[in-house]
C-alpha cells in the first residue's frame, strides 16, 4: 500500500517554486508584532536555529525537510532550534507573535529588536510588507510601494540581502521633527483634487457583460492589493454585511500575486460567473460570481468560493476518504492512541496539541472532503462547528498501510 501510495502521489505532483517572503502587522503603541511568511535558506549543516525577540510565540513552523524543532527561551530572545534530513536549499514556513515595547512616537526594527528571524545559515533574500496603523510612517528605510487598507497601510520594503531595519515615527512626531528642522511640512493634497489631476478614464465598454468583465478585473486588483476599501465598494450590502470584504483582504501576503480567468460565462448577463484565482505560491481557487447593477453601478450580491479541484485518480479519492472516515471513528470514540496512530512521526504541530484541537472538532456534523490538493498532497474538507464552519486542510503523507497526517491547517468560513 505505501509503495503504491507514493508511486500514485510522485506521478501526479507537479513543480513549483516557493516565493521568500515575509508579512509583519505591527501596532507600535501596543508593541504587539504578528510574523507570517517564507524564506528561502542554504544551510551547510543539517542542525540549524532561528533567534526571535523574547515573547514571541510561535504557531507554525517547517521546512522541506524538517525532522523536529524545538523553542527555548531566555532573556535574549526566542531561538527555534530544528533539525534538517537533508542539505541543499529549504523554504521555511513560519509564524510567530508577541509583544515588544510599546512606542508612543518612534520605533525602530532591526537586528537589536529580532523584529525578524535571525538565522544560522544565511537568507537569499529579505522581501517584507509591514502592516502599519496610517498615523505612523516609515522615517529611514527603502519603500517601493504604499497601500492604503482601510486605517490601516501597506509598506513594501526594497527586497535586501541582509537584515532590513526601519525606522517609524507617528505622524504627529513625523511633523514636529520637520518643523525642528525648519522645513515647511506641505500640506496635505485633497483626495478630490488628486483626482481630479488624473486623466479622464476610456468609455467603458458597451454591454453589461462587457461591464462586468471590467468588474472581475477590478476585483482581482483590489484583491491583489488586499484593499479593503475597494472591496468593500465591489461588494453588495448584504455580503458587506457579512465580511466577506474583511475576510478577502486577509489573504496572507505569501501567497503572492492572484491572477483570475474567466472559465463559464453565462448566456444571461446577470448568471453566475465562474472565475479561477490562481496564486504565485501555488494554490487555486474557484469562484462562483454574480453580478447585479444599482444605481448605475454594478457590484457582487453573490460569491461562492472553494478550492480549485484538479483530475485525481479514483483510488486516491478512496484512500483519502478512507482515510478522513477513520480519523472521525477514532475521534467519536475518544480513542487518542487510535488517533494518534494516524499521525505522521514528522508530524509538523505538537501531536498532544493536536490531538486535543481535533477532539474539540469532533463534536457536529459529518466532515465533508471539498476538494483532494495534489501540491501540497492535502485532504480538505468542511467541518461544521456551531453556526459557522472552517475548512481543515489535512496535509498527507504516505504510510505503510495507509495515509498519515503530517500537517494540519484551519481556515475559518465567512
């Protein structure tokens, strides 16, 4: 069974290259920090270590070829110590969050503050977006792009080769500091005239359908951008309301630029669209899409969206299923060794901690899989909890007589 297993999963996986890079959501005056993304490394042992500021708490960690990790703490800092199989390059995943020390004013981000992770072996290449409330600003350090998200922005940093440090201050000391100086602080362009600067836009094409092709592509810019605010102008009330707009423009940077095809138009303007959202890390989704005009403007009243489904060979479908039906049996018995004989033993979370997050899931509705993932090889599926669900990515690994759970992510369902 396991040779077969893995002939069946080497045969259909398909290359891909991961893009390094980092998100940071950042509060200065509460010092609370959040860390999430990838980073490409070359080590030349397979023992390895990462230093993070003192309070960070890590809640995910890999690598391609990870063996265990473990956390130590001290008054220095958080080191993540982890172990290799193998040499050569190694994407590592990670998130971490914490508190550092409040700033009313200033910060600054660098080496001395591990706003970062400081690794043993060195990065190919530092590429960040720092998440700021819009009252503060960078002072020192290299930005290429500015984003506004709602009161929040976004600071794409120079992608640099060694560790990036920034300096920030509040705006209100941003202007004290320039009238110390004897500079004049410019005022502030309206909104309005800014735009008014702009060229005069094409006519829009004729045709509703036309129309609502420009609409998915705005849709698309908004949601590369994660724009909160030209979302939630693209959305109805209704789906307003509910938070699709927000939960949209939380899409993890990592997962890089989405691009979107049309696949099914309908023969009536105001059908349903199908639409495939492709990401640069690799994952694909599809979205059900309609569209209705008020006022002379056209925005989505209805939006379904579930992972993309490649072509998988029936016997994979049944072994995953199979699968999933022996993790609930063992979960409605509360049988933890039945459990945890289904865990990978490079299992990527703590195996207590898991065990005891997929106890308190067991309890509801049967888990529907939605949708077997071929890169990464993962089973996902709905688990109802409640009035809400979240989606379970069950990431899967080969055994000797069946599937083994080697990762588990959750994401929750607007």
């Amino acid at each position: 069974m396991r040779r077969s297993l893995a002939v069946l999963l080497l045969c259909l996986l398909l290359s891909a290259t991961a893009a390094a890079s980092i998100h940071v959501f950042y509060l200065p005056e509460s010092g609370f920090l959040r860390v999430s993304g990838e980073v490409i490394l070359k080590p030349e042992t397979a023992s390895q270590s990462l230093l993070l500021f003192p309070e960070a708490h890590v809640t995910e960690f890999w690598a391609d070829s990870l063996v265990e990790y473990s956390v130590e703490r001290s008054a220095h800092g958080t080191a993540v110590i982890f172990a290799l199989r193998e040499l050569g390059p190694q994407t590592i995943t990670f998130s971490y969050e914490g508190l550092v020390e409040p700033q009313l004013h200033e910060a600054v981000l660098g080496r001395d503050q591990l706003w970062l992770p400081e690794f043993t072996a060195p990065v190919e290449e530092w590429t960040v977006v720092l998440q700021l409330p819009e009252e503060w600003e960078v002072a020192a350090g290299e930005v290429v792009q500015l984003d506004a998200e709602g009161t929040f922005q976004l600071i794409h940093l120079a992608p640099s080769a060694g560790y990036p440090t920034v300096k920030l201050l509040s705006r209100a000391a941003a202007l004290e500091e320039l009238a110390q100086n004897g500079e004049a602080a410019a005022e502030p362009v309206e909104e309005e005239e800014a735009e008014a600067e702009l060229p005069t836009e094409s006519p829009r094409p004729t045709g509703i359908a036309s129309r609502i092709q420009l609409q998915i592509n705005r849709f698309t810019r908004a949601l590369n951008q994660r724009s909160l605010t030209e979302l939630s102008e693209l959305l109805s009330p209704a789906l307003q309301e509910k938070g699709l707009a927000q939960y949209l423009a939380s899409l993890p940077m990592y997962f890089g630029t989405v691009t979107s095809e049309v696949v099914q138009v309908p023969e009536d303007p105001s059908g349903t669209y199908v639409v495939v959202f492709s990401t640069e890390r690799g994952p694909r989704y599809t979205a059900a899409m309609a569209w209705q005009e008020t006022a002379g403007f056209l925005q989505m009243y209805h939006f379904h969206l579930t992972p993309a489904a490649p072509d998988v060979p029936q016997e994979i479908r049944d072994s995953c299923a199979q699968f999933v039906q022996d993790l609930q049996a063992a979960l409605a018995d509360q049988d933890r060794s039945a459990l945890e004989a289904l865990f990978a033993p490079d299992l990527r979370q703590d195996p207590a901690a898991t065990a005891d997050l997929l106890f308190a899931l067991a309890e509801g509705a049967q888990w529907e899989i939605v949708q077997i993932s071929l890169e990464p090889f993962a089973v996902i599926v709905v688990v109802p909890t409640g009035s809400t669900s979240l989606l379970l990515q069950l990431d899967l690994t080969p055994g000797l007589y069946h599937w083994l759970l080697k990762g588990l992510q959750i994401v929750p369902l607007p």
